[in-house]
C-alpha cells in the first residue's frame, strides 16, 4: 500500500496466480466477520491478515490465529473481529502487488487491509516475490508464460522449502 496525495492506495499489480494444485480437494479457509462490514472475509488459514489499531502499528498474523475480538487493520483505522468460521473454498488466488498489501472490498468505504502474501511477509517478499517483480519490471506482461514457469520453479525448488524450514 502507498499514499497518494497522502490517500493510501494499492500499488500496481504485477502477479496473479490461480492455484489449481487442488482442482478436486477444498482449500481450508476462514471467514472473518467484522463489525460494520457487509460481508465476511474470506482468507486461506496461512494468509497473513493485519492485527492491530491501524496500519501504521500493524501486526502480521496467520488468518488461522485471528480470534474473535481482534481488530483486523482497515483503510480507516480497524475493525473488530465479530466471528470467524472455519469454510472451504474450492479456489485460491494470490494477487501480487509492489507494495505487498492489499484493500479487500468487505466495506466499501472502510476497507480491511491484508497482506498479499500467505508466509512470513519477509521471507516471502524477498525470496519468492522479487524475483517475479523483476521478471515484471523487466519484461511486463508480455512475459507472462515465462513468469509462470519462473514462478513455478521458484516455489518448487526454492521458496517451499526454505518456508517449511522457517516455519518447522
């Protein structure tokens, strides 16, 4: 997220991945009920959601440890955690932006804020997302087909187990 005329906003986009790994299993997810949103937010168990009173005093947290009574970071200061239900969701998919934190439109005028990320936020940043925003940077859109194939080798064979070490 970046201030714009001293308005937050979300950066550009350079990365969207559908998962698909689980085309026939649901993937375990929460939906987090918070005061004065229209609708729950729907985040896998691993997705890092921000605690606190407002972006600025932020606390990274995994989904599955937000507990009811949180105050879940909004685009004007916080909401309050009001229920939370484990769900299965047959889909995910991760949206990458250049600044790693996106708005997600469970209230129109006060949006809750989320990591774009379902790791570590550091570990993730620097060793799985800098090398597709450098392919993006670099090449745009055009080179989509070999972001995938980048992607995919670098979650493979580098980012999921350096993160199961980290997380073990």
């Amino acid at each position: 997220m970046a201030a714009v005329g001293g308005v937050p906003t979300c950066s550009e986009v350079y990365h969207v991945y559908q998962h698909t790994e689980k085309a026939n299993h649901a993937y375990a997810a929460y939906a987090i009920e918070l005061e004065g949103h229209d609708a729950a937010l729907e985040v896998s168990s691993n997705h890092m959601v921000y605690v606190g009173e407002s972006y600025k005093d932020r606390h990274a947290v995994r989904a599955a440890s937000v507990m009811v009574g949180d105050r879940l970071v909004a685009l004007q200061g916080s909401s309050v955690v009001t229920g939370i239900k484990a769900v299965a969701v047959l889909d995910l998919v991760n949206v990458l932006t250049y600044e790693p934190a996106l708005h997600v439109g469970t209230n129109e005028e006060n949006p809750v804020i989320v990591s774009a990320y379902s790791y570590n936020e550091f570990y993730y940043h620097y060793f799985y997302a800098t090398p597709l925003r450098a392919a993006y940077s670099a090449f745009g859109n055009r080179f989509e087909a070999v972001q995938l194939s980048v992607m995919k080798t670098a979650e493979e064979y580098v980012a999921k187990p350096f993160l199961r070490a980290v997380i073990s």
